[in-house]
C-alpha cells in the first residue's frame, strides 16, 4: 500500500504525470512486492524558475528534475529491492522526461505498521486480523 509522491520540475502535462504514474504503479507492484490496486500516485509539477539545483534555477539548466518519495511499510522490503525500486524510477523518469539533473531524487521512506492504513485499517491490523 504504497503512497507516492511526485513533484516535476517540468512544464505542466496531463500525458506525462499520467507516463509517471503508470511506471511508479509498476514499479512498486513488480519491484517492491505491492498490491497494484492499492498504490497512490500525486504528481504534482512545480515551476522551473522556483525549483534550484546547485543554486540556481532549473529553467537556467539544459535538463529538468523530479523528487520521488515513495512511504512503505517497515520491513516490507530488503535493501537490494530499495535499491532496485530507486535505480529503475530515476531510469524510467529520465526516458519519460528527457535530461535530467542528476540531483534528481528518490526517497523510500519507512513507516511503522501502526502508524499507517488504507480503509480504516492499519498496516499492524491487517498483519494480526488473520492471526485471530
């Protein structure tokens, strides 16, 4: 049940955050083990002009950038498959984008099962509901 977050330093485009939010759903569906119908993509686009890399604008550069943050459940994915999820969004964005800055990022966030639920309910709850 992963919820992503995406913010582009890019023009505004119905095509490309729909691009965005198809290689994410699959991404963490085939590379972090997630429920396809529960996966939450929010891209969002920010002006070039007000997004800096190294001081200055985007829009001053030859290449746009992104910020992906994706929050999981603790201990629901290995290292390697962080790693992989990370390495293959940058890839992907870079084939939907064009250039990108390098200081382009990934953020796979960790959050605690009871901190956390779709429909009501825990990611805790739905680990122990079957237990009892």
């Amino acid at each position: 049940m992963p919820y992503l977050n995406v913010r582009i330093a890019a023009p505004k485009s119905t095509e490309t955050a729909q691009k965005v939010a198809q290689l994410l759903t699959n991404l963490a569906t085939d590379t972090l083990g997630k429920a396809h119908d529960v996966v939450a993509v929010d891209v969002q686009f920010a002006d070039q002009p007000h997004w800096f890399v190294g001081g200055q604008a985007i829009a001053n550069q030859d290449a746009v950038t992104f910020y992906i943050e994706i929050k999981v459940t603790t201990g629901t994915n290995t290292r390697d498959e962080k790693a992989q999820f990370i390495e293959k969004a940058f890839t992907g964005m870079q084939a939907i984008l064009g250039p990108v800055a390098p200081a382009s990022y990934v953020v796979v966030k960790n959050v605690d099962a009871d901190d956390w639920g779709f429909s009501g309910k825990t990611q805790a709850y739905r680990y122990i509901a079957p237990q009892i």
